[in-house]
C-alpha cells in the first residue's frame, strides 16, 4: 500500500535556516525540505515498512521533534523511526478516539490553578502594543548602546556583529519590520523600538476587559538591550523604558482589582551579554567570582568583536547568538549535557547561581505580586532544577501558573514535579493551522494529532494547556488564513470550545498581519474600528469569548469526539451538562441527525434545521454550532 507522507519542521527561532532530511527511503542522501509561511516540509509517496531517517538543520543532524518513535543507529546514537503499515495503525486509533469515552491519564494528576482554566489568555509584547508614556521612550543613553547607535555611512551596510538600535518615530511605520535600509536585500530591522511601555498597557485595559481577557501575558520587560528583552541585562530590574519597579507594582494592583492575572515570560537558559555577571567574566577571566555562571571555552573575548566572530569558540550560547550566553547550572557538565539530569544527586548544582535566580523569582512573585511565569526554552536547563524552581514558586505562591514553552511532546515536564502545563503548540496550534488554515492534513489525521496530548497529559493539565494560534516566534494567523476567513473563524470556534485556556496573540482579534519576526512584532493597530472587517472579526472573538465564560462545562469539562465521516463533532461534559460542537470545514452542505431527545443551539455560524425534521441539522460549508443539551 502507499502512503503519501509530510515530514515537516518549524524551527524554535526565527531567521534564515537550512533544513534537510535523509532516510533510508532517500538513500540517505540529504533533499532540502520546501518552505512556505514559517514550516519546512517535503512529502514522500513511501510503500507500507519501517523505514529511520534524521533531520539535518543548519548542518547538525537531529531527530524530528514531532515523533517520538526512535531506533539505535551505528553510530550509538539513534534515528527517528517510521512504521507505516497499511493503516491498521490508524483504524485502531481511530476506533479508539471514537468510543465511549477517553482514556485519559489520571495516575499524574495534581491541583492546577482554576483561575487559568477559567481563564482567556492575551499575549502582549511590550514594545509593540501602545506607547503610554513617551517621555521615557528609548533613548540609548545606556552604556550598551555606545558603540551601536550610529547608523552606517549613507549607501553603506552594517558589518556582520554590527547593529544599530534606533526609534521609529511614527508607529504605523512597518517598513523597517520587512527590509531594513542598513542591511541587504531580504534582510528585516531586528533593532528598533516604537517606545510601547506599560503605561500603555494601563490606559488600554478596559480595550483587553471589552474584549473579555482576564490573564495579560507579556513577553520580557527586565533590563535588557533588545525590544524583545530576551536577553536579560538584570533579573531583579525592569526596564526603564518600561516602567519603574514601582509603576509596574501599582499596574499589578490595578490589574488584579479588575480581574486581571499577570504572567511573566522569562529566560533562565541564558543571560544577555550584557548581564552584569557575564560582563564581570569578561574583565576578570577566570579571577571573577560569577566566572562558573557560564561555560566559557577561551578567554579573553577580542575587542572590538571581528567580522568573523564565531561566539561558541568563546562561550557556550542559545543557538550560536553571541547575545545571548547560556547559564550554567551543573558544575560537573558542559551544557547541553547538563539538561537531562532528573536526579540532583547525580549534579553539581552552581548554588550561588540558584540563590541568585530564586531570588529574582521571589522579588518578582512578592514584590511585584505577578502570577506566574511562562518558562523560555525550559528543555534546555536541567530537569533537577525545574524541581526545585517548581517547590520555590508555589512555596511563595501556591497557585501560580507555570507554563513551559515546549515546542513538541513535552510529557516529561507536564507533572507534579515540573510545569502546570506547556504552550500547546504540538497538540493544538500545529493540528489547528494544518487543518483550517492549510489544509495539509485529513480530519482523522487532525483528531489523531489533539488525541495524543489528551491521552498522555495529566488529565488535570489539560484544562490549563496554553491553547495557542499564534505567537510572538510564528506567523501570524491571520498572514497564514489571507482570504480563507471562513477557516479563520472556524479555528477560532474551535479554540473557544476545546479542552485548555485559549490564548490571543495581540491583534490577531483584530486581523493583524504579519509572517516571520520581525514582521510578525508590528505596532498594534489603534486605527483597528475604521476597519469593517476588523470591527466584525473583533466582535465575533468577542461573542465567543463570552460563550466560554458563561458556560462551567468549557472552561472544566471533558471532551469525547463523536464519529461522522466528514463533520468535525466533539461533546464537553461534565456534572453541570453536554455541550456538543460541529464544524463543517468542507465544500460541501452536509446533515447531521441528533440522537438527543431535546436541545438548543447556543451559537450558530451558518446552520439550518431541517423545517420537516427538527433533529436534523443542515450544516453548510464552512460553518459550526455549539449546542446544549437539554
């Protein structure tokens, strides 16, 4: 039997990448893999076998993320493994799917926030939402600036290691997002502000309470160099073009008097360079006393920095970015090796390092009085200390929500020990995008792909997973949909009504536009009510935002998925009653006969009954309904 196979890889970091795959189906020869909105893919017409194969990204050879299934290889490594096996798989799934109820996982269950799960979540980065307050616009002045803040000659470009931050002055200008005038063809500006800051964010909050937001997540506002703030200056300061530490604590309150919870996102794999530990390795060498924060291979760094400068012949750093030095928890291992460690007794924890992170953790837990973290790049610190961060912050804050960003299975750290939950990218966005937006995958193939996270997850988790359509690192959903907004929306009922806490990426309510960051980062757009179409997408958000928050069963229900050859049909349920949810995501008017003896239709897209049969639903194209049960 053939079988018609997508291999596909999206990269956890924006920029130009070089992606591949070999297999024994290749002859293990590398075929570079086609790119479009974000995802590199290529499709095989492979017969029924097994069959191992590796991707090959920017040169280094690796598993594919989104299969677990591995064998051994030669060379005492291992290669992904691919059994394809005339369906016999996939009919016993499905038969699965479709019985009576899940078998969820509830050996691993433990308390989870309830205000998350009763929750909308919307994401803001900082610098790009509203600027409140443009007296303490980006200015420079700070030491890290002094050697780039002055734009190239006229006609000429940046060298390589060289950058140029600078301020946009008028805020609808999205040009340098797509081409940078410092740079060469193709290349966006990756260094400029348009001065957003959290008293915008203030000013704005009844904007985020019309819409029916209660959990603001905000990418980083430490001290740091960059817009996007990843690569922390100090973990125990805010930016000061952002607020004071005190204007943020009293943003806080007011948040929480209007039913607000506040997320931070934080990186704790690395710092920036310009950290004041990594800054004291740099002068002092070896002679520093934070030179253990970090894995250094060679010092002194040279100054200035040459063309050519290659940062991990100097210091182990996330993803080669001389920016951004990867701290250094185990003192016995080098990192990546450090990462797997579950056990602290087989480690060497770097204490100084851990007092001093923990101590950044309980100022911005109690001082600052913020509810929880969403976790940067967890998969690259070690398992032990997640542990031990987990006992920290709920020691200081028992309901707290902790959320990895993982971008794959990520059932080792969804547990008691870890993380309350993880951004849903492997079990929700991926499937979501295939399915309405790009039409890559099947329906079956869309319900086996949510089924795997439902089954492996701690049933308790599943109410607080990070249900995402898009983020600051992806395209923007409504760059991917263009024209296909009737697919649009169905993913949106979708989101609305499945099991975990639904997240909104700012501005994709509004139909923002936007593909790989930078573009994706652009300036809110405030002129968003002269647009029609804005103004009617923002109200259909609005309509099914209040649908789940005035319905127990969406927010703590559990799910089970109906059978039906084309429509895509699931129930949530629990003690307090049934809500059954069908979408039509095809090209064809199709019937839906209800076995319920009475019943009423909370919201409907698009879908007729039958005038001669009131238990028969005429679901058109491209249209859903949510129903309860009487």
């Amino acid at each position: 039997m053939l079988h018609d196979i997508t291999f596909s890889y999206q990269p956890p970091i924006a920029g130009v990448h070089t992606v591949g795959i070999a297999g024994d189906f290749t002859d293990w020869k590398i075929i570079s893999l086609d790119f479009e909105k974000g995802i590199y893919f290529k499709s095989f017409i492979l017969t029924s076998g097994i069959y191992q194969y590796l991707l090959i990204v920017d040169s280094i050879w690796i598993n594919d993320p989104s299969n677990i299934q591995t064998t051994p290889n030669p060379f005492g490594g291992v290669n992904s493994l691919l059994i394809l096996d005339d369906n016999t798989q996939e009919t016993s799934l499905n038969e699965l799917i479709y019985s009576e109820q899940i078998s969820y996982n509830i050996t691993d269950n433990f308390d989870i926030p309830q205000w998350v799960a009763e929750g909308v979540i919307y994401q803001i980065f900082p610098d790009r939402f509203c600027n409140g307050n443009p007296k303490i616009n980006p200015d420079f002045e700070e030491w890290y600036y002094d050697d780039s803040k002055t734009p190239p000659s006229k006609g000429k470009y940046l060298k390589p290691n060289q950058e140029y931050f600078h301020y946009i002055d008028d805020w609808y200008d999205i040009s340098y997002l797509k081409q940078s005038p410092y740079l060469p063809k193709g290349k966006p500006d990756w260094w400029c502000f348009y001065g957003g800051d959290i008293e915008g964010v203030r000013q704005k909050l009844e904007y985020l309470k019309d819409l029916g937001i209660t959990i603001i997540y905000f990418n980083p506002i430490w001290q740091a160099k960059s817009n996007h703030k990843y690569d922390a200056a100090d973990f125990m300061k805010l930016d000061s073009h952002l607020a004071t530490a005190n204007e943020f604590k009293k943003f806080v309150a007011t948040c929480h008097k209007k039913g607000f919870r506040i997320i931070l996102d934080i990186a704790l794999n690395h710092t920036g360079e310009t950290f004041w530990a990594f800054r004291d390795g740099v002068e002092h060498g070896a002679d520093s006393k934070y030179w253990n924060w970090y894995d250094w291979m060679k010092w002194p760094l040279p100054s200035p920095l040459p063309e050519d400068f290659k940062p991990k012949e100097f210091y182990q750093c996330w993803w080669g970015i001389k920016d951004m030095p990867d701290l250094n928890y185990d003192l016995s291992r080098h990192h990546p090796e450090e990462n797997a460690i579950k056990d602290i007794n087989k480690a060497v924890p770097n204490q100084s390092m851990i007092d001093y992170i923990f101590d950044s953790v309980t100022w911005w837990l109690k001082d600052m009085d913020i509810d929880g973290f969403r976790l940067d790049v967890p998969d690259e610190v070690p398992f032990w200390f997640w542990q031990m961060f987990r006992e920290k912050v709920k020691s200081i804050k028992p309901d707290a929500w902790l959320v990895g960003e993982l971008w794959n299975r990520a059932e080792q750290w969804v547990s008691p020990l870890y993380f309350d939950s993880v951004m849903n990218y492997a079990h929700f966005k991926d499937p979501v995008i295939d399915y309405f937006l790009r039409a890559s995958i099947d329906k079956n193939t869309f319900v086996q792909r949510l089924y795997i996270g439902l089954m492996n997850y701690p049933r308790s988790s599943l109410f607080v997973m990070m249900n995402l359509l898009g983020s600051h690192d992806t395209w923007r959903i409504g760059e991917i949909a263009k024209s296909k907004q009737s697919e649009l929306r169905l993913a949106i009922l979708f989101q609305m009504t499945y099991i975990g806490t639904p997240h909104i990426y700012y501005g994709d309510e509004i139909g923002m536009r936007g593909a790989k960051d930078p573009d994706n980062r652009r300036p809110f757009n405030w002129h968003w009510h002269s647009n029609p179409n804005a103004v009617a997408l923002r109200d259909y958000y609005k309509q099914l935002i209040r649908l789940r928050k005035s319905h127990h069963v969406l927010q703590n229900g559990l799910i089970r998925f109906i059978y039906h050859p084309d429509l895509l049909i699931f129930e949530r349920y629990n003690d307090t009653g049934t809500l059954i949810i069908l979408i039509n995501n095809t090209k064809r008017k199709l019937t839906y006969q209800l076995y319920y003896s009475g019943y009423f239709i909370l919201y409907n897209t698009n879908t007729e009954l039958d005038e001669s049969d009131n238990q028969t639903l005429v679901v058109t194209s491209k249209s859903g309904l949510v129903i309860k049960v009487k």
